[in-house]
C-alpha cells in the first residue's frame, strides 16, 4: 500500500510539473499585432527624389522582433496605386499557406484601398529571416527585416552578442522599379540594371554624396562582440560581403544554427541572410563594410557600383576618428567563382542531421534561360531579345506562367478546374548536354501553369542542374513553405552513377534558398509535410518575371494537424 501511495504521489508530482511547464511555454509564446500601410513615400537617393513604395513611410521597411513559438498578426493596408501582397520569406508556414504571400499563388493581390490581415506563427524556427512585397517588382523597396529570437528563456548557442544590427543589402534605381519591368515585358528584352546597391537603404560612400547624409554608420566598442544579420534583399544579384581588418564567423543561415566557421567574405543570393558574430579586436578607427556583385553570367549587364556602410569604435575612438577615411576592405572580383564556392560549401549543420535516405519522390529540374521566338504579327518592338526573340527562363522547359482569375491555392482548395494542370514533368521532356553548347532547337520553352503532386509525408529528392542556354548562371532558388537540406553541389552535368558519392548524409545545412552553381547543380532533400501549394523559383526577379519557376502541390495527410487550415474570412478576391 505505501509503494502505491509512494508510486502516485510521484506520477501526480510529475503531471503537475508537466502542467506547468505547459502553462510557462504559453505564457512565454505572445501574439503580436502590426499594422503595413503600402503608400507612396518621396524618397530621395542619388540626388533624385522618387515617389516610392514604402510600408509605413520607411525605406527599408520596419523590423519585426519576434520569439519561436510567437503569432504574428499583420494587418496589410494598400494604399499604394498597385496590387501587392506580402511574403514572410522563410517562415515554414505550417498549414497557413494562406499567409504565404506570393500573388496568384497563395493568393489574390490587395487591391489599391484593400487590406488583409496575415496570421501565422513561428514554428521551430530561430535566427533572420524577412519580409517583402511578392508582386511584380515592388519588393525593391517594400522588404524588412524579421528577426526570430529563442524562447524566452532560452538562449543561442553561441556566446550573447553585445549588440544585433540587421544589415540589408538592396538594389536602387533611379527610376520607378515597376516601369522598369513593365518596359522590359514590353519589349521582351532585358530589364535595365540598378543605379547602386544599397545597404540599409543607403547607397554609401560611393557616390559623390556627402558621407553624413549617404552612408549608414554602425557603432562598436572595443573588445566586444557583436551579431551581424546580413539580408541579400537586392533584386537581381548576388552580393559578396565584407568588413575591413574584420574576420566573420558565421553561425546562422535561414533561419537555422551551422557549425561556426570564420571568413573574410560572405556570398549571399537574393533572399538569403547569413548571420555572423564580428569582434571588434582591431585599433580603434572607421572601418568599411563593402558589398559588391557576384556575376556569374559572361557578358551579361550588370551593376558594378559597390555599397558602403561605415563600423566605427564609438567610445574608444579619439575625436579625429570622425574626420579620418574609413579603411577599405579587399573584395572578390565580380566574376570569382572560385570564392563564391569556397564559402558555399562551408555550410554544415550544428549536429546529425535528420536528412530523408531513403526517397520517394525523385526529381531532376533543369534551370536556366532561353529565348521564345516573336509570335506572329507581333511588332519588331516587342522582340528585342537577341536576334529579334524574346527573353524567356524554364524549368525542365516549363515557363511558369502565373493565372489571373484565381490563386493556386483557391483553385486547388475549391476544386477549380482549368486554372492549372498537376503534369509537370519530374525529368527533362529531352536529355542533353546541359552545361556544354546548347543546340538552338531547344532553346524555347513551353509556357504553361503546371504544378507537381506530392503526397504529405512523402520524403523528396530534387537535383537542379543548371543550363548553359543562352547563358550560364548562378541561380539562388527558394522554395516556399519548406527548409531542406543541401547534401551537395558540383560543376558540369549532374552524374547519378558518381555523384551520389557526394552526398552528405551526415551534417548537410537546412537552408530555405539555395545557389545553384554557374554551369552547375544542386541536390536538395525535404520531406513534404506541409499541405499546400508552394512555389520553388529562382530569386533572381528578372528570371521569375521570364519563368523561371514551378510549384509543388502537397496534398492533406490523414488528421486534422495534416491538414491545410480554412481561408480566413478577410482573404483577397480577384
């Protein structure tokens, strides 16, 4: 009799505890509540003043804080004189694809005079992400930061920063971003690039423009440690990064922990952010951070100017420091291939890692560009691609075409027909030799709306392989709604037979955009255990705007938490 009292007073003193650690963790989980006003804001950059796209009158748009575990509740209010929605880059989204945000995808735009209320919450994940507008080109000015700290309570596994700064790094033009691609869709030939790049929404010290009023200066003191979240919210290049004197380790990507490692430079592709600790263990002075283009593409126009910010030791610095020139940092030259997959195949996870073995699903996706021919009775004026054609970008020689009716998701969640077929091919419709010199004939896609078909829980496996069509690329390519695991990448055609040797099994990075190398591939693992429609695209803007993009469709699993959640009753209607 006493072992029995003994035995439940032990089980009762165990369930009471485990009662309260569940009331502790939903008193540390908090619902936050923000409001997005998309307006037209005058902003003045290179000298020029724009009637810009803004959220809230800022340019770079706010930063959001949050906890793991946190709800986010932002209501989204245009009044702007284009349609827009919002993306949550990143963000797992666990059966709220609604919330997702990529237009016509996962919704209808907001209207100009509309709104709509996104909710969502952080599920596991820790670390920078961020937010911008997912239509047309509006996200070169409507983007921000979103930074997702531990439960309270919980820490980093590293050594506390004495300060976090979120560093952004954009594309500025001086002129109206969405001119800029209505007249490259207009006349089927490649966009104008960008005037600067920007970090923080300045463009820095590289102009003519006096230091106080161009260049965004970031304190330090010495000796102390400091986290650095660095954002690629530039439209249509890869940056390199850097500090003068200064190592990085870095320690995040996406959102999710790597095994440290120290580099002089960071690469980043659009939408991807890479958080790194920096010492300030060198003389007190003013040193700069640098960023400047990776272009990977031969002959292709780009960007060449290079962005600044300013690292300044504050309280050590002697008053002449102000009036001193920074130190400038070395930076990789534009087309340094060597560098940039140096530092991306650093990438390791913190610990064994849960990557699928054995797979269901096994894709091969071609990605890269091609040229369509002028359609009949078009005008010279819209075919001023190479040789009178017209731009265009494929995978496995699908050009994603968006629909205008209805989203994806509402077609697939109301059993709409005609909107998109569920036939996307899981291998190219033709075997070539995808990095060497392309024949002609297979240069022009076949636009469509076709969608892949995944059963929940089924563990897949996609090797991108990159072309040389037109011209070889490096190509970041995000997927909506998931993190997977890069187990590896490699130059020239992907061989199945001698390849798969490369596979990391072991500590692969979980990342949620990955690099697809110039005349490369890259071999990713998820398991598709989020029900909804989500689209995998690269994050070159210029290359989504010529279709360079496909979606996943994951149908529901068997119980209700397997299940993609009702619409809200506020969602968009086109």
């Amino acid at each position: 009799m006493e072992v029995f009292k003994s035995i439940t007073k032990t089980l009762s003193s165990f369930f009471v505890v485990c009662i309260l650690l569940l009331f502790a963790n939903a008193a540390s989980e908090k619902t936050q509540y923000h409001d997005f006003v998309i307006q037209a804001t005058p902003v003045k950059r290179l000298c020029n003043i724009h009637n810009t796209i803004t959220v809230n009158g800022q340019f770079p748009g706010p930063t959001l804080e949050v906890n793991n575990g946190d709800t986010l509740v932002v209501n989204v209010v245009n009044r702007a004189q284009y349609n827009v929605t919002i993306h949550w880059h990143g963000v797992r989204q666990i059966r709220t694809g609604w919330a997702d945000g990529p237009e016509f995808i996962t919704q209808c735009p907001i209207r100009p005079g509309k709104s709509y209320t996104y909710r969502f919450t952080i599920q596991g994940q820790e670390g920078t992400l961020w937010w911008h507008a997912h239509s047309s080109w509006l996200r070169a000015t409507v983007y921000g930061a979103l930074i997702i700290h531990p439960k309270a309570g919980e820490s980093y596994p590293f050594p506390n920063p004495k300060r976090e700064t979120p560093v952004l790094l954009g594309e500025w033009w001086n002129a109206n971003p969405i001119d800029v691609v209505r007249q490259a869709t207009r006349t089927g030939a490649a966009p104008n690039v960008s005037d600067a790049y920007t970090m923080n929404g300045q463009p820095g010290d590289s102009t003519s423009v006096p230091v106080k009023v161009n260049t965004t200066i970031i304190h330090v003191d010495s000796g102390e440690t400091n986290l650095l979240r660095v954002i690629n919210a530039g439209l249509n290049q890869q940056l390199f990064f850097t500090v003068a004197n200064h190592k990085l380790t870095v320690v995040g990507a996406d959102a999710n922990y790597v095994k440290p490692f120290t580099t002089s430079v960071l690469l980043l592709g659009p939408g991807q952010t890479t958080d790194v600790l920096i010492k300030a263990d060198q003389p007190p002075a003013r040193y700069y951070m640098a960023a400047r283009a990776y272009a990977s593409a031969q002959g292709a126009p780009f960007d060449n100017t290079t962005t600044t910010a300013i690292l300044e030791y504050k309280s050590s610095c002697s008053s002449n420091c102000a009036n001193t020139n920074p130190v400038f940092p070395s930076l990789p030259a534009y087309n340094d291939t060597a560098t940039a997959t140096a530092f991306t195949t650093k990438f390791r996870s913190p610990r064994k890692a849960q990557v699928p073995t054995e797979i269901d699903e096994n894709l091969f996706v071609t990605v890269g560009l091609g040229l369509e021919n002028c359609p009949s009775g078009a005008s010279s004026s819209s075919c001023q691609g190479p040789n009178g054609t017209r731009f265009a970008a494929s995978m496995n020689n699908v050009s994603f075409v968006l629909p205008s009716n209805f989203s994806l998701l509402q077609a697939h969640h109301q059993g709409i027909r005609g909107v998109f077929s569920t036939d996307f091919p899981a291998n190219p419709p033709l075997k070539f030799n995808y990095t060497g010199n392309v024949s002609r004939s297979l240069w022009q896609p076949i636009r469509g709306t076709r969608l892949y078909k995944l059963t929940y829980g089924a563990r897949v496996q996609v090797v991108l392989q990159g072309t040389g069509i037109f011209t070889a690329e490096n190509h970041p390519i995000h997927l909506h709604g998931y993190d997977f695991y890069i187990i590896a990448e490699g130059f020239g055609n992907f061989n199945q037979k001698t390849d798969t040797a490369k596979f990391n099994l072991v500590d692969p990075p979980l990342r949620s955009t990955a690099s697809v190398p110039v005349n490369g591939w890259t071999v990713i693992r998820f398991v598709a255990d989020n029900p909804g429609v989500w689209l995998m695209h690269c994050h070159l803007d210029v290359h989504i705007t010529w279709g360079l993009a496909m979606a996943f469709l994951v149908e529901n699993g068997v119980s209700e938490l397997e299940s993609l959640e009702a619409p809200p009753e506020d969602f968009p209607v086109c």
